[in-house]
C-alpha cells in the first residue's frame, strides 16, 4: 500500500486535464510529474517575438512553461510573415505582443503571458529582468545583446542567446555563474555599419524557425536540469549545407563584466557603446530629405544618384536615373563619380548609405549626401506605390 501511494499523491499534483496534455512528458524519465511541475512553475522572458522569438514562444507554452513573458514594442509587417509565424496577414498593423500573447493563451490555457510592450533599455531592463528565471534573447541588435548579456550577468541568470544571418545561425548560453558570458566572446561590438540585419541581408524564413526552436530546447533543458547545456559552447548551424559544427568557449579572466576582477558592475549606454547613438547615425549635414531630393533632381543640375545596396536589392526596387554600386565596391569606381557635381547615396533604411558618405569623404569625394530615411522614407512620403521589403 505504501509504495502505490506516492505516485497517486504525485498525480494529484496536476489535474487530469494536464495529465492528459503532458503525458507525453509524464512518459519520459528525465520529465515525469516533478519535472511537468517545474516548467509549470517557470517564468521565462523572452526578449523579441520576431523569427526567433515566434517558434521559441510556441514550444514553450506548448511546454507548459507558466509564465512567458514577452518583450516587444514593434507591429506586424508584411514582410515579417514569411517567418514569424506567430502572426497572420489580417493582423498587420497590430502590436506583435498582444497578438502573441492571444496566441500563446489560447494554444495553452496553463500559460499566463506578461505583456512587456517597451523596448528593453538600461533604466528598465533589471527590474523586467528580475521577475524571471532566464531569459531567451531573440533581438538583432547587438545594444540589446549586450544590455541583457550585463543585466544576467548582475542578476545571475541564464540568457540563451541566438542570431540568425541569411542561411546560417548560432546559438549559445552565457551563464557566468557556470562559464563564459557574451563579452567574454565579444568583449567589443564590431562596427555598425559591417552589420548587416535580415532587413538587409535578408534570411531563409525556415532558419529561425529551426534556430529558435533550439533556444526554445535550451530553455526547457536548463528548466528541467538535465542533458547538457550549451554553456562554454557555441553551436553554428548551416541550413544550405544541412551541417553544424560546435566551438568550445572559455571564460576570459580579464572580462570587464564577470571576470576575476570587474570594473562594470552596472549597466551602461548601449547605443553609445556599439555606437549607433543618435549622434552615431549620421551627420545631418551630410543627408538630404526625399522631398528636397525630388526638388534636386527636378532642377538644371540634378545629383548623380548612387545605389549602395546589393543587385538582389536592386531587382527589387530602385529609383528611376540611379546607378548600382555596392557599397563594397565604392573604392574601386570612384572613377564613376568623378565627373558628378553632386552625389546623392540611397540604400533602404539610410543606414548603409550614411555609411557610404563617410567612406567616400574619407577617399576624398566631398559633394556627397545619403537619402534621410533611405528607401522607406521615399515609399512613405514620396511614392506609395513603390515594393516595400
């Protein structure tokens, strides 16, 4: 009678309509009842609901994790459907976290979803952070990877963090408590304008999916104490290839964060740090507005335009009159600009194209502006007909 009674009072534990939804956890050793009980009582924060954020937020709330919560200011666009599959076409428009959260509720009725709609900055991160027991980073920025890799740090807590790039992902977890944290591997951010985003480089729409979905493991791991984590590793994954490989990383004594002796130990500016302040951006002297732009190119000496974006781009959209040269390319045909009295440099955010006058000042070419708003802005107040991507 004894040894049939404590599996009964265990059951107790979830009611027969959980038995039923996690049985398939209930039959795994590593899960079982105590493990079904802890994801239960998990809170876990996820930082973006984007590619990566989609399909992680889907298998944990599938899980039975109880407490997910979402941090995210955007709104569903078009362009995000081809991945972020959490969304439909008729929500364009709406906030991403409050659809998300619909969406979770709905797939689980054991989920409680906390609305974070603000994006995570130094004055608010650690107190969002410190209602959770880990954190799942589904940012492409590195101020954001930066400011949740510190705020763990601080906190002692995980941050499974991942970054996907055209066909190709990788995924780790800093843990300082355990192994390295993300300034060991980065202790500096590489120049913003070398960084492209999937905005710009663009991505196969299954890659998050597949990468998320590894963080979403990671997560459940870590929650439930077993197999192994992938802290100390960095795990890169070729889709077009069908290949990963794993890099073995090691905590770096000197780091500034968790090292033997640290010398931050509070969280700083971010955008300042990876230097894409505002300050950062561009130098307003240096652009010109889409509406000037027309009055410039309807006149008697009309702007050489300049299209620093990559051929895919170009086949897309492009302004009428432009010439194709790709950023990279821009040393090697200056001779192409020569003759201009003025050159004007567009890509599709005004990102690269202010990137662009700074490298030609610095070959000499003076009489050179970038697009204010690069694309976007010119198909929001000059052409509404003009392909958004």
């Amino acid at each position: 009678m004894t040894g049939s009674a404590a599996p009964r009072q265990e059951a107790a534990s979830l009611t027969a309509t959980q038995l039923e939804r996690y049985s398939r956890h209930l039959l795994l050793p590593e899960v079982g009842l105590a493990g079904q009980r802890r994801l239960l009582d998990a809170r876990v924060l996820l930082v973006g609901a984007g590619g990566l954020g989609a399909p992680a937020a889907l298998y944990l709330a599938a899980a039975g994790v109880g407490t997910i919560g979402i941090a995210e200011a955007d709104r569903v666009e078009r362009s995000n459907l081809q991945r972020q599959i959490l969304y439909s076409d008729a929500e364009i428009g709406q906030p991403k976290v409050e659809r998300a959260a619909e969406r979770l509720e709905a797939l689980n009725p054991d989920v409680k979803v906390r609305q974070h709609p603000q994006r995570l900055v130094r004055e608010n991160a650690l107190e969002v952070l410190a209602e959770y027991d880990l954190v799942l980073d589904g940012t492409d920025n590195f101020p954001t990877r930066y400011l949740l890799n510190d705020a763990c740090v601080l906190l002692g807590k995980p941050d499974v963090q991942a970054s996907i790039y055209r066909f190709e992902g990788q995924l780790s977890v800093f843990d300082a408590r355990k192994g390295p944290c993300y300034r060991c591997l980065f202790p500096e951010p590489p120049p913003p304008e070398l960084v492209p985003n999937c905005a710009e480089a663009g991505v196969l729409g299954v890659l998050p999916g597949l990468v998320g979905t590894l963080q979403a493991t990671e997560a459940l791991k870590l929650i439930l104490k077993v197999g192994e984590p992938l802290i100390g590793r960095l795990l890169l994954v070729d889709a077009l290839a069908a290949r990963s490989r794993e890099l073995r990383l090691r905590k770096n004594p000197e780091c500034a964060l968790c090292g033997e002796h640290p010398t931050q130990r509070e969280l700083i500016d971010y955008p300042a740090f990876c230097g894409v302040s505002e300050e950062a951006v561009g130098n307003a002297a240096d652009e010109i507005a889409p509406e000037e732009l027309v009055r410039s190119l309807a006149s008697g000496e009309p702007p050489l335009l300049i299209d620093v974006r990559e051929p895919s781009e170009w086949a897309i959209t492009h302004l009428e009159g432009a010439h194709l040269i790709p950023r990279a390319e821009l040393p090697a045909r200056l001779g192409e600009l020569a003759e201009a009295a003025a050159v004007v440099v567009y890509c599709k955010s005004g990102r690269r194209s202010a990137a662009a006058v700074e490298q030609l000042h610095r070959l000499g070419v003076r009489r050179v502006r970038s697009l204010r708003g690069g694309l976007d802005a010119w198909a929001a107040q000059i052409d509404p007909q003009m392909p958004r991507y």
